[in-house]
C-alpha cells in the first residue's frame, strides 16, 4: 500500500474535526490542496530535486496527531529558559503546531499595528489581512509536501509589519516538540513585511522528549517595497527529529531580505527555499551552514528566481561532515530574459572528515539575458594538511588544530548575522559542537518532565 494512503484515510476520516478546530480562511484551502496531494503523492527520488532524500519512509510509522487540539500540558515559559547575553528578543513559543498563548506576559510591546502570534486566532480575528496572503505563494500543486501540509495545518504563526513601521526588538520564536509517543506536527508561519518596514526573526528548534518527530512547516514571507528583513533559524534537536521545511519569499522593489539556516545537531532535514526578486533593486542574502555527524543527512534545496532587473543575490552554504553523515545541496540561479543587469554569486563549499562521509553538490545556473554578471562554484574536499602541519609545527596540538581550521571554515557563514549578540553566541556554539560538547544551546536550557 501506497505510504500516502494512511493519510488519505486518516483525512477523511477525520476531515470534520480538522475543519471543526480551524479557522474559515485555512479551511478554505484545505480541499484543494487534498485533491493536489492526493494526485502527486509525496515526492519522490525520481524527482531531480528530491533524489538523495527518500521521503516515503520518514512519513511509514504510525505517528500521533493531534487533530482535536488538544492542550500540550507543558508551560514553555517555565521548561524552556533562553538567555543569551545582551540579546533582548520578544520572546514567544510553539508547542508542536499550536502557538502558546498561555498567561506569560509579553517583556517587550509590539508597534502600533504589528501583529505576532497565533495563525488560527488572527486570520480569525483578520481574515482581511491574512486572506492576501495565506497560500498565494506555497502552491500546493507543485510540492507534495506542500499540499499535505495545507491539507492537515492547523494553527502557525503569524508576524504581520505594516507600512512604515520598524520593529526594533528581533522577534523570537521558539519550537518546542513535547511528546510522549511518536508525533506528527503541521504548522504555518507566515510573514508579512509592509512598505518601508523592518523586521527581525529568530527561529529556533529544540526537543523536550526523546520520541520519533516529523515536522512538516511551511513558511510564506511578503516583503514590501524598501523593506528590510532578516530571519535566522537555528535547528538543535536530537537524532531521531525529521523536518520538511518549505520557505517561500516575495521580494518587491528595493527590498532586502538576509535568510541564514543553520543546523548544529539534528536528524534528517530537508529545507526548500524559493525566493522570487520581483521589484527592481530587490536584494537577497541567502545562507546556511550545517555540523553533521554520526548518520544526519542535511538537504538544502534553493531556487532564486530573477524576474526583473537590476536585482542582486549573494547565496553561500557550507556543510561539515562527519562520520556517515550525508550532505545534498542543490541551488539553481534563474536568470529570465527581462532581468538585465542582474549580478549573483553562488557558492557551496563542504568539507568531509572521514571517508564515510558523503557529500552532493550542483550548483545552477540559467540565465536567459546578455548582460549580466553571475557566477558559481562548489568544492568538496577534506581540511588542508599544510595549513594543519604549519599550526603544529608552532606547537598546536592536532586535534585542536582541526578545531581551529573547521571553526575558521564555518565562520563566513556566522558572519554573515546582523544580529551581534546572536552571531557571538553562534561562535561558541559551533565551537561547542565541534568539540562534541554542544547538549544544549549555550544559556539556553530545557528542564525535562
């Protein structure tokens, strides 16, 4: 029986509670997008894109769903502490897919008109503003994952700037998976940069409960004309957590947007980022980094999409690998006929640490106009023996040399946050992981039931 079949069973068997415990505006893209996952089934490894990650076996056990929203009985304000120096975030929590709204009162206030919190509750209470934008960009007839994320999707998040407001303090939010059986969590974030607006976004991951997870998120960002917005997200949980995350972007004119994806510990991760420049003097920094060893396998699939010209796009990712670990990163650059004067650089560098390690790069490019300037490259190789035999001839025992040359291989990627408390902390971080002392993520703590 077809993997998928589970689930289009478990749909109709269950379609009433979905739509009874879901707001109208998600539940008017729920049967489409049925029908689209019913027709394309979950990716598979014939596709191009999808050949080095077997997404039918992470989706054959029988996990648990709650369906029937139920309330989590875990109060992440109390279990979950974050305090990394000097970095005053608004802090805020998802529980599996339900966003908490528990008692804990905001540290900080929100702008005037800005709106973060619960995708159910607000596209209740602002069906008017949420409706132009849920589902205009994650087209389920494209992605399987996609279509069943709209078909069960429940609740997310939703961070909503208006027209000239700037929202100095970043936003943090904060995945907690809590369990005590196998799980399986939808959850939608959706981001909506108004004109002239600026915002910051700090995602964070972390397991509570040593059980199988299967995450499915999907995440639609709208940036508006000269707006800036950067979002980080820091995946750190245990080796039995597997994660499909769909992140669409829209750029409008004079926009810049900074995405920097970083695992430091995990299990199976598939990330598809699309990002479209859609406004001349769009720009957009795309970057990520994984740490992976024992046998995590980190998937990062991109497409920036130059629609229009005068665009810019810089797109760096580095891996290391350990171990049996398996690293796929695929990019393509699509340059189309009316984006001249667009200028890009694409680079993916990987280096493996043993020889069970594997590593598959292709990096693309299409460029369908004459003047442009765009480039790319990959490398995959191991850590270099003459710089490691100079550091020892001046007395640096090996094996920190190697931790001083991977720490140095990985920090153009940290570099890249403008955030500074963050980008310090992600320096000891990394340097923690690689030391193989990386439990928990710095000043950040989770107290276990």
């Amino acid at each position: 029986m077809r993997v998928e079949q589970q689930y289009i069973d478990l749909f109709s068997q269950a379609e009433k509670m979905i739509y009874k415990h879901s707001s109208d505006l998600l539940n008017a893209h729920r049967a489409k997008a049925f029908d689209d996952f019913k027709k394309s089934g979950f990716p598979t490894q014939k596709q191009e894109n999808y050949k080095y990650t077997k997404v039918e076996k992470y989706f054959e056990p029988d996990f648990g769903l709650n369906l029937n929203r139920l309330s989590i009985p875990v109060n992440p304000y109390e279990v979950f502490k974050c305090n990394v120096p000097d970095m005053e975030t608004a802090v805020h929590f998802v529980v599996n897919d339900s966003f908490y709204s528990g008692s804990q009162k905001p540290k900080y206030d929100l702008p005037e008109g800005v709106i973060f919190g619960g995708l159910d509750e607000v596209s209740r209470k602002y069906p008017e503003v949420i409706d132009k934008y849920y589902g205009r960009l994650a087209d389920t007839s494209e992605d399987g994952i996609t279509a069943f994320n709209t078909s069960f999707v429940q609740d997310g998040v939703v961070f909503y700037i208006p027209d000239n407001v700037v929202v100095e303090q970043p936003i943090q939010l904060i995945n907690i998976l809590r369990s005590d059986v196998d799980f399986l969590m939808n959850r939608r974030v959706l981001v909506i940069v108004g004109d002239n607006a600026q915002g910051r976004l700090l995602i964070c991951d972390h397991t509570m409960d040593n059980v199988k997870f299967l995450s499915t998120q999907v995440m639609e960002v709208f940036v508006g004309e000269n707006a800036n917005f950067d979002m980080y997200e820091l995946e750190e949980v245990h080796t039995e957590s597997v994660k499909f995350n769909n992140l669409y972007v829209h750029q409008s004119a004079n926009s810049n947007v900074l995405l920097n994806g970083m695992t430091l510990h995990n299990g199976v991760t598939r990330n598809t980022t699309k990002v479209t420049l859609a406004g001349e003097g769009s720009h957009i920094d795309l970057c990520g980094m994984a740490v992976i060893d024992k046998e995590q396998h980190v998937d990062n699939n991109t497409l920036i999409d130059h629609t229009v010209p005068n665009c810019t796009s810089n797109e760096l990712f580095k891996y290391v690998l350990n171990d049996k670990s398996v690293g796929v990163f695929t990019g393509l650059v699509l340059v189309r006929p009316d984006a001249q004067k667009t200028y890009s650089q694409q680079s993916n560098r990987n280096l493996c640490m043993t020889k069970d390690a594997r590593m598959y790069t292709q990096p693309q490019l299409e460029i369908y106009a004459d003047d442009v300037k765009c480039g790319h490259g990959a490398t995959v190789g191991q850590l270099d023996l003459n710089a490691l035999f100079y550091m020892q001839t001046r007395g640096i025992p090996e094996k920190e040399a190697k931790l001083l040359l991977m720490f140095a291989f990985v920090n153009e990627v940290v570099d890249t946050i403008r955030l500074e408390p963050l980008k310090e902390r992600l320096h000891k971080l990394v340097e923690k992981r690689f030391r193989g002392e990386l439990g928990g993520c710095g000043e950040c703590r989770c107290v276990t039931h």
